[in-house]
C-alpha cells in the first residue's frame, strides 16, 4: 500500500534539532534504500512536508517514521492512498 505523509514541526529548530539533522537523513536515505520512502516534498516555506511512503501497512509506515531522530520534533498525519487514473 501507498500512504501520503504529511509532517509540519511542532517547534522552530533549535540547536538539538540542527544537530540530530545528519542523522535524519542518513536515515532517510536507508529508508529510500528499503523502498518504504519513495518520495518527499516542502513547502517552499519550508513549513510543511509531505512524503509518499509504501509499506504493508499503516503500522509499517507508522514505525519507519518513529526511526526518525526528528520525529519528536513532527506532527505527522497518514493518509491511505488508492490509485486512480484520469481519464
């Protein structure tokens, strides 16, 4: 299954945010790498992220982002995706 992800921050970055940043994405990297993070975008704000992540499911891509040394910085919210083709 395919889940759209959309983060925000609960905080501005601080200086433990900035520090734990090359961790994140060396984290993300592996993820991409196991396919379970396919895509990411920000807001051109910087004030927003959201992720398309496919995974067996919700719990997977709940984890995956867990792993995250950000995420007690996020608000995340995970949406199921169905695909659907324009005609």
């Amino acid at each position: 299954m395919k889940f759209m992800v959309t983060v925000t921050f609960n905080q501005k970055p601080n200086d433990e945010f900035r520090a734990l940043i090359p961790a994140e994405q060396s984290r993300i990297k592996e993820l991409v790498a196991q396919g379970v993070m396919q895509n990411g975008y920000m807001a051109a704000s910087r004030s927003k992220i959201w992720l398309i992540m496919q995974a067996e499911s919700q719990d997977v891509v709940q984890a995956a982002l867990e792993s995250l040394p950000l995420y007690k910085f996020m608000n995340v919210e995970i949406t199921p995706l169905a695909e659907y083709q324009f005609d």
